[in-house]
C-alpha cells in the first residue's frame, strides 16, 4: 500500500485500522516503512484476537506452572542446603558446650569437603589440641607435685626426727647436710620452671657475645671428669678445628652443653662411649653429642622435648632430674633462632644435633 505523499491517508488508515482490530476482535500489527525519512508503506499483519489471547493463556500457564515448580524446588533446595549447614552447626554448638564442660573426647562428623567440612575439620582438630593440652596440664601437675611433695617430705621427715632427738647429735649433720640437698634440689626445679615459663613466653632476654665454643666442651668435660672416670667411659673430642668462634648467649649455651652431656653420662653404662664434635658449615657451627647408650625408641623420642618427660623411661634406670632438661634446652636453642635435632636406635646410641651461628669477622682498617 503506497501512501508516499499522503500523510492525512497515512494517519487515517492507521485510526481506521485501529477501530477495527477493536470492533470485529481482530489483532493487528503495523510496521510502517520509510525511506528517506518518508512513509513509503505500511506492513499490516493481523491474527484473530480469540487465537492470541488463546496463546497468551496457555503462555501465562506455563509461566504460572513454572514459577510453582520453581518455587516448590527452590523451597526444597533451601531446606536441603540449611539442613546441610544448620545440623553441623548444632553438632559444633553441641560438641563446644560439651568440651567447655571438660569432655575433649566429643568430635563433629561430617562427610563434605566443602567450607562446613573443612570448618568441622578444624574444630575436630582444635577439640584433639585441647584434649591434648589437659592431658598435659594434668601430666604436670602430677608430675610436678610429686617432685616437689618427695623431698619437701624427706625435709619435713629429718627435721622432726632432729627436733625429737630421733636422730642421734652425732648424726645430725648427715641427715642436715640431706635436708640442704633436698633443698637444692627444690630450689633447682624451682628456678628450672620459671626459666622455663619466661623462654616460652618470650620474656629471655640474650646476652650475645663472642665465644669459642670448644673451649666451653673442654671446660664442661675437665668439670665432669670424675663422673666420667667412675663409670671408665671414652671421651672423644672431634673439633674441625681449634678454635671455632660463635655468636650467642654463652651462659646458656653452657647450660644446652651441660644438659645434654649429663644426660648422655647420666644414660651410658660403664665402658661406654660419648663423642663430641665441632664442624663449620656454611654460616653455621654444628655440635653434635653422640653416646653408644641404650638408645630411645620411637615412640618416646616424639615426646623428648615435653616437660617432665624423663628419658629414663628409655635411656636408663637414672631416676635422678627434673625431666625439664631438654625442654630448656629446646627453648634456649629457639631463642637463638637456632635448631637442634635428635637421632636415636635403640642398643646403639643417641645424637643430639644443634646450630649456631658463626661470629662475625669485624674488619679493622689499618692506620
């Protein structure tokens, strides 16, 4: 239909059909065309008005249908996905009520590697940390009440037995000299705690200076030499040379020195052998302390470093010591930044390994 030039026809057929597609229940559709900016036609398209909205019947059905099973879907999906994440949920508020109650054996099951999974994962881990920790707390304070109640009774026991004439005047200062030994012993496990206590809080302060390292092993060994010659055991002094020259806190690392050569006289049977040795590697000074005792087996030795663990119960029959030796010594060798590790086979011998850093060369400038 050309209607180019026309624009009172234009706008009168398109009222016309406008009025018609309402009174005889036709849908019309006009498009029209221009060319050049002008009306050059009109595309007319029509349907019969019962057939669409027919159409948009069924349509909206669909629609409402869909958005229902959607609706019932995505419901069942929400109460899925919130039993997922609410019932582990209740199970971790169940297991803390029950682990601040003092039960660390409680733990959450459940099967997902998802971020729910991963979360349970991480509480089950820190309920087995804290179960460990109690049994810890528990082990100390055990072990610490035992070895303060022994020699506070010992004490108790010869004072009375001195003050009711029990003891004979003539006796008096045996069992004097036992009482102050006991008492060194008690201000020792005292002094060993709170070294202890301030190293792990980080409250040591190091006194770095330069010292031969060497030189500390040969004092340390002329000081036991009569525990070494009661037992006739072979000392052997490897030192990859004379003097090797480190940067630490030298009373400490006396005592790291003085811990473990005492256990390894303390642990060796007569005629045995202790070795210590010096190297440089790198950076790094290595000492190691070797014995040819009965060795640790390898379920205690994971357990060397704990308080109170007292090697005896794999190394000897010694009942002698704190069981803080090597627990200091793991904390002074931290301090410095250092590591220290431990080799062991059973009815062979045990290697204590550490580091040091080597001192620092300072260079003078000639006049």
């Amino acid at each position: 239909m050309n209607l180019n030039g026309n624009k009172d026809l234009t706008y009168s057929l398109t009222k016309d059909f406008t009025k018609i597609s309402k009174e005889i229940g036709v849908y019309l559709k006009r498009k029209p065309i221009t060319i050049d900016f002008k009306v050059a036609g009109i595309i007319i398209m029509h349907a019969p008005l019962t057939e669409v909205l027919s159409t948009v019947n069924h349509v909206n059905k669909i629609i409402f249908f869909s958005l229902l099973c959607s609706f019932f879907i995505a419901m069942l999906l929400i109460t899925i996905l919130t039993k997922k994440i609410i019932d582990p949920l209740n199970q971790m508020n169940e297991a803390a009520k029950a682990i601040a109650s003092g039960n660390f054996d409680k733990r959450v099951y459940i099967e997902t590697d998802d971020e729910v999974g991963q979360l349970a994962g991480s509480f089950n881990f820190m309920a087995e940390e804290l179960g460990k920790l109690e049994q810890f707390r528990k082990s100390f304070i055990a072990n610490i009440s035992h070895d303060f109640r022994s020699p506070l009774t010992s004490i108790k026991g010869f004072v009375q037995a001195i003050g009711d004439g029990t003891i004979p005047i003539e006796k008096q200062d045996k069992y004097l000299g036992i009482v102050l030994d006991e008492t060194d012993r008690l201000i020792k496990l005292t002094n060993n705690i709170l070294d202890l206590s301030n190293m792990e809080a980080n409250k040591a302060e190091l006194d770095i200076t330069k010292f031969d390292i060497n030189d500390e092993i040969r004092k340390l060994i002329i000081g036991m030499e009569q525990r070494i010659t009661s037992k006739n055991l072979i000392v052997d002094l490897v030192f990859q040379k004379e003097k090797i020259n480190v940067d630490a806190d030298i009373e400490m690392i006396k005592r790291v020195l003085y811990n473990l050569i005492d256990n390894a006289v303390k642990f060796v049977s007569t005629n045995d052998k202790i070795r210590l040795e010096t190297s440089i590697k790198g950076d790094k000074a290595i000492i190691r302390v070797t014995d040819t005792g009965l060795g640790i087996s390898k379920e205690n030795i994971k357990y060397i470093w704990d308080r109170f663990h007292k090697a005896d119960k794999s190394r000897g029959k010694d009942k002698k010591g704190t069981g803080l030796g090597l627990s200091i010594v793991k904390q002074i060798i931290n301090l410095h930044g250092e590591d220290i590790k431990v080799e062991s086979v059973i009815d062979e011998g045990t290697t204590f390994v550490f580091t040091l850093p080597l001192a620092k060369i300072s260079s003078k400038k000639s006049s």
